[in-house]
C-alpha cells in the first residue's frame, strides 16, 4: 500500500517538472464582451441594457429574470432605470422598484417609486413610494405631480385621477383628474379644477379645463369663475389667455370691477373681450332672430347708473365707459328713475381741485363777512395776538416779511439815490423818499415813472444836495426777484381765506349723450342732438336743437342749461334765447320769447321766470271764472314772472311796453296767435311704456322714430 502512493506522487512530482513546448499566439486585438447582434431601437421590445446582477429562479414555466442594482432598461428612445426590477423578455414587461426614472431624449423625465411596465401595451403604470415620496414627470418648464401616474408612450399621454398638480412657470393648476401630453402641450382637467396664476395670483375655479402649456391658453367650456384682485369674470365659454391677461368669452358672462374704494362696475354680454393690462373690456350682444335679446349691461353701483345696449366698452383704471348700438343710461338714485337715449353714449370721470372736509367749513353769516374784508395777508396778520412759536428760527411768522418788504415786494433799499450807495451801504441805513413810500400798491415800476418821481422827490436829506438819479438796473433786477419770491411764499386764499395748497383732488362724475339724444322722467322729458351732465357742478347742458317738456310746457332754444339738486332741477338757463309755450287749450297756447331765458323751479314746478332783452309774449289771461276769452300780445325789453302752482301770479315788463289785446273770437281767424318761430314739437316727446327687468325694454325711446331723425337731420 505504502508503495503505490509513493509512486503516485512521484509521478505527479515529474509533470510539474516538465516544461511546455506550444508557445499560444498574442491576441491581434483587446478581448471584450461580444453584445448578441440585434436591433436594440425595436419600439415593440424591451431590451434590458444593465445590472450589477441577474438572476433567473429555476423551474418556472415562463422565463422571469430578477436583475439588481443600476438597473436599466430600453424601448425604442425611451429609457427606464432603477434599483431592482422582475424582467419577463418574452412579454416585454417588467416590474421596477425603487428610485425608478423614465427618460425620454433630454426632454422627458418620469420619477417615482415604482414602475409597473406593459411593453406590448407601452403603457406605464407610476406610483409614489419610500424612494420617491410623489410622482413627478418633467417636460421641459412643465412640472406634473401627483400619487399615481398612468403614462401610455403610444398617445404620449399622462393621466392621473387620484388628484394632481401641473406647474409650468406661468400658472398652477390642481384637479382630481387631470392629463396632460408632452407632445401636443395640452392638459385637461376635470372636478374641483383651480389655476393660480402666479406672477398676479388670480385664481380660476370650474370643474372642467383644457389649457395649453405652451401658449398658457386656458380653454373654458363650463361654469367659470376667475377671481383677481380688483376684477372677477363669470362666464360658461372662451379663451383666456394667461400670459398676456386677454379674455375672449363667447357665451353670456359677466366681468365685475373693484375700484379702490370698493364701488363695484359689472360689465355683462353675450360676449365679452377682456383685456387687463390695458384695463379696458368690451361686450357684444348677438343678433339672434329666434331667441330674446339680451343686451349688453354695464352697471356703476355707487353712482347707481347702468347702462345698456348692443356694445359697450369700459375702462376700469380711467372709469371711462361708452354704449352704442340703442344703448340706454338708466340713472336709478332717486325713485323717479331718469332714462336717456342716445346713438353714443359716454361715462367718465372729472377731476376737479376740491377742499377736504377739515377744510370746508359752513361759515357762519358774520364769520364770511370778517374773512370776506380781509385784502392780503398782512391785514390777517394784524389782527393775530399770537405768534407761532413752533416754526424754525429761520422761518418768519405769517405776514413777517411782507410787512419787511413792503406790499408790493420791492424792497426799500432799491429805491437808493447814491449809486455808489447800492454796494456799500448796508439796506437797514438806506433813507426811503416819500414818493417811493407812495409806490407801495403799484405792481410794475416803470422807469419813466420813477424818473419823474425822483426829479420831484425831496432831497433835504442829501448832504450834498446831488440830482436825484434813477434806480440802478441790477436794483430793479433785484427787486423784482425779490417781489416774485415773496409772491411765491404768499398763499393763494379764496373767499374765506383758506389756502389753496391744502385743495385736494376729487373725481365727479359726468355722461354725455350724443346724437339724437332724448330723456325721459316722470315729470321732466326733453331731446337733443347732444347732452352733458356734470356732477361736479350738477349741470346738465343740451346743445343744438335742445327741447324740454314738463306737463303741458315746451322750451326750446339753440342751448339749454340745467341745474340739478338730487337729480331734480333747480334751475333753467336759455344763454342765447330761445322760446317757453305753455298749452292751454286746443290750439292756443301761452308763449314766450327772448334774448336770454332763465327759470327758477321749486319742487319741479315753475316758480319763477326771467326774461332779458327783446322780449315777445302772446298769452290768455285766465277770467275770474277760469275762462279765457281774450289773447294779449305784448312786447318789451325786460319780463319777470311769478307763478303760484301752475297759474301765473304776476308779471311784469319793462321799461317800455308795445302791445294788443284782442278778443279771442276773432284771433281764431287768422294767424296772429303765434309769435315767429313757434313749434309745438309733441310728436318728439319721449315717452315710456315698461322697462321690465332693466335688462331687457319695451318702449318708444328703442326706436329713433322718423320725426325725430327729420328734425336732426342726417
């Protein structure tokens, strides 16, 4: 036994001591790793590129591989990484955990915890997990997050229902359901859907959206709310253009502007162009012979006007509005609501110089009296028994320098008759002549009258008896720098003495009617080509061809002024003359003519008439049995009137008087019962039948009736 193991090792000790012969050829080229050759671009194969390891478990019917650590996997263009994966090659599906990302060119990222891949199918299913707390996909400035995110690469098309939020730089957008395509840059969104816009941060409530992320285009087709800082938009249809903060709403809606002070201006249409940066919006009304018309309406709570018609446009930063198209201003402050017609009409505003309310007093009677006599400052300062103690020491008190001045501002020392004194002599040693002390009040010293004052001044005061000589030029200069300063540092006071630096700015309100214009009130109607209201003075002007009507009473001229107190007028002006006809009885009627025209009114009632150059009158004086049977034509160069209700009280006309009485009988005769130029124009008359709901009308002043279009001409 011992020796056949000693031989054995023997033997094998002689192998290792043999040396090889066959010397093996070097490698022509580096060894690697050969890649079975296939296309690895196949759309409809997944092709697993990477991993740290594989594994395939034994005794399974279909082939599973189990691959860990950098992980990576191809479809055609699209690549999936991750940390561990289950791989089945034959049906082109796998299962990815952790850390997973799917990329697309450099374009398209996907991240999320988990990836359950359907490679036949190409459709991705993405779930949040430990390594990734939400799924997120990346298309260029687009940002989609959400829970769980189906992802089909056929349509190239991502959707969630689980709820989500897109972000693409210009506006946020969350929803319960939403998907959104790379390649086409839609989204849509359904169920508690809001935008948030985010360099001005309005918001944008509906159930249902598309939006376009490259054009930031939101596409609305159901309720709608949008909600800024000052402006809120209702609608059902449109365009909104995110970017550029321009609407285009094609089905009836409604944009509500808030000013600072909180007043709210509702502009509403059948359609509606909305456009924020240049505060202005726009609203149509369709032209719809099978279905009511619904006009466009525009209305101003805090001035409680609203305006209506076929379009209508309005600036929300001037307060500027405008209507065409019938449009109809409807003015509802007082219980007799005015309504006025016009081809154009246009609301604005007016900025006038107004005193606050600490500032406007109600003066008593004697307290405007005593404010009233003072002429300038000095004499307010005279009576001062205080000096203001609180200004800087270099401040002078109120009045100060004035009175050091003197009241025209022209200080003492230019009136020197030494020219070599103007240099070297301090101004409080300069002797003052009594002519320059007489110039005070003057406002311009012209240098003839100084000239001739100082040859007759007096010189008992020069020592060397010298001609007086004229003032020197750069003294003038200097004084009437010096007078311009000080003009400056007086303040402008009115009336009752207040400062008019401490006036404010103030908005009114004012309209304009323009073309074939008419109003309607209860007890007041009148037409003109073209009509003003200003709130800040509450006049009302009506201009060419202007006609007023109150009961049985016409007055035209070439212009008419109105005063309104509450919206009731007050006052009447005719400037440049013009014709009163009151109706008495069939056709006879009281007339009035005359250079100029104004009535007083009380209570909407004549109260009282004045009447100024060229005066012209044919009326019936009433009998003491309320009858009528005389007519009276009188003329004058003046006429006042007192009415008592609707009967004349008194009148009077002066200072000469030409005139006829004649018995009524005969002047039904012939034609002297009308001054020239009388018209009785009641075909043109507004009148009203029913308004309805204020959004829809029913009445004489919708259609410009053919007489009135004859009387204004074309």
């Amino acid at each position: 036994m011992y020796s056949i193991v000693s031989a054995q090792q023997k033997a094998n000790q002689q192998k290792k001591e043999l040396k090889e012969t066959y010397t093996r050829p070097e490698p022509k080229k580096p060894l690697k790793p050969t890649i079975p050759k296939e296309n690895r671009y196949q759309d409809d194969k997944v092709f697993l590129e990477h991993a740290d390891s594989l594994y395939r478990p034994p005794h399974e019917m279909e082939e599973r591989q189990i691959v860990k650590g950098s992980v990576e996997f191809r479809q055609g263009g699209m690549f999936m990484y991750c940390d561990s994966a289950y791989y089945w090659p034959t049906r082109n599906s796998m299962d990815a955990f952790g850390h997973v990302l799917m990329k697309q060119g450099d374009t398209l990222f996907v991240y999320a915890d988990k990836l359950f891949y359907d490679g036949m199918m190409r459709h991705a299913i993405l779930v949040k997990g430990p390594s990734q707390s939400e799924v997120i996909m990346m298309n260029r400035s687009v940002t989609l997050t959400t829970d769980s995110l189906d992802y089909d690469l056929v349509q190239d098309l991502g959707w969630y229902n689980v709820g989500g939020k897109l972000v693409d730089g210009v506006n946020t957008l969350t929803s319960q359901y939403g998907q959104y395509s790379p390649s086409t840059k839609i989204a849509d969104f359904r169920g508690d859907v809001v935008l948030v816009n985010n360099k001005d941060g309005y918001k944008l409530f509906t159930e249902e959206l598309t939006y376009n992320t490259e054009t930031a285009v939101a596409d609305i087709n159901t309720e709608t709310l949008i909600e800024g800082e000052n402006d809120t938009i209702i609608t059902t249809q449109g365009w909104y253009n995110t970017k550029t903060d321009n609407a285009t709403l094609t089905a009836r809606s409604t944009i509500l502007h808030r000013d600072s002070a909180g007043n709210v201006v509702t502009l509403e249409g059948d359609s509606l162009i909305y456009d924020k940066l240049r505060h202005l919006s726009e609203a149509y009304m369709f032209r719809n012979p099978n279905r009511r018309p619904r006009p466009m309406v525009l209305t101003d709570t805090a001035r409680k006007m609203q305006l209506v018609g076929g379009f209508g446009m309005y600036n929300d930063l001037l307060q500027e509005a405008m209507a065409t198209d019938y449009p109809l201003l409807i003015e509802y402050s007082r219980p007799d609501t005015l309504f006025l017609r016009a081809d154009t009409i246009l609301t604005f505003q007016r900025t006038e110089k107004v005193w606050p309310d600490s500032l406007n007093h109600n003066w008593d009677k004697a307290t405007r009296e005593r404010l009233q006599a003072y002429g300038s400052i000095s004499e307010m300062v005279d009576v001062m028994v205080e000096s203001l103690l609180l200004l800087p020491h270099y401040v002078m008190n109120p009045g100060e320098a004035v009175k050091l001045l003197g009241m025209d501002g022209v200080p003492e020392w230019a009136f020197r008759r030494d020219p070599s004194s103007v240099k070297s002599e301090e101004p409080e040693k300069t002797e003052i002549s009594e002519e320059s002390e007489q110039l005070e009040n003057s406002e311009i010293l012209e240098e003839s009258e100084i000239l001739e004052e100082s040859d007759n001044s007096d010189n008992s005061d020069n020592s060397d008896n010298s001609i007086p000589l004229p003032l020197d030029s750069l003294a003038l200069a200097e004084a009437a720098r010096v007078r311009d300063s000080i003009e400056m540092m007086r303040p402008k006071l009115d009336k009752l003495g207040r400062d008019s630096a401490f006036m404010v700015d103030k908005n009114y309100h004012a309209a304009k009617a323009i073309g074939k214009a008419r109003f309607f009130k209860s007890d007041l109607q009148g037409i003109a080509d073209t009509i003003l209201y200003h709130q800040y003075d509450s006049m009302l002007y009506m201009q060419r061809k202007p006609v007023v009507w109150s009961e049985e009473r016409q007055i035209f001229g070439d212009t008419i002024k109105v005063h309104l107190i509450d919206s009731v007028a007050d006052w009447a002006h005719l400037p440049a003359g013009g014709m009163v006809i009151e109706h008495i009885d069939e056709d006879f009627y009281n007339q009035l003519s005359g250079s100029e025209i104004k009535a007083l009114l009380r209570d909407s009632q004549l109260d009282h008439l004045i009447v100024n150059g060229n005066v012209e009158t044919i009326f019936l004086p009433m009998e003491n049995d309320s009858t009528y049977n005389k007519l009276v034509h009188a003329e004058s160069s003046y006429l006042t009137v007192d009415m008592d209700g609707k009967e004349m009280k008194k009148i009077k006309m002066w200072p000469d008087v030409d005139g006829t009485v004649s018995p009524l009988f005969l002047v039904k005769k012939n034609e002297d019962k009308y001054l020239q130029g009388f018209k009785w124009l009641e075909l043109l008359r507004p009148r009203r039948r029913w308004y309805g709901d204020r959004v829809t009308w029913d009445d004489e002043l919708g259609d410009v009736p053919d007489e009135l279009i004859e009387y204004f001409g074309q």
